[in-house]
C-alpha cells in the first residue's frame, strides 16, 4: 500500500478480497509493528545502560 501508493480498492482488486479485508490486514500489521518497535526500544535500552 505504502511502497505502490496504491489506494484500498486497488489492492482489493488486485488480491481479490473486500476493502474491509485490506483494514483489516492494515489493522493487524500497525499492531504487529508496534509490537516490534517496542521490543526494539527494549532491546536498545538495555543495549545502551549495559
């Protein structure tokens, strides 16, 4: 979506599910990055005061 700049139809089309899927995907995704940042925000921390 970010690197194409491709709108939620379009990919909907292109991977043939509803725009409601594509949010839901999105959705899933900024939780899994979260996730990640903040393990690497840990990571660095500890890195840093070691």
């Amino acid at each position: 979506m970010l690197v194409r700049e491709m709108t939620w139809r379009e990919l909907a089309e292109k991977y043939n599910v509803s725009e409601t899927m594509i949010a839901k995907y999105r959705k899933k995704a900024m939780a899994e990055m979260k996730e990640l940042y903040l393990m690497r925000e840990k990571t660095a921390c500890c890195y840093l005061l070691d």
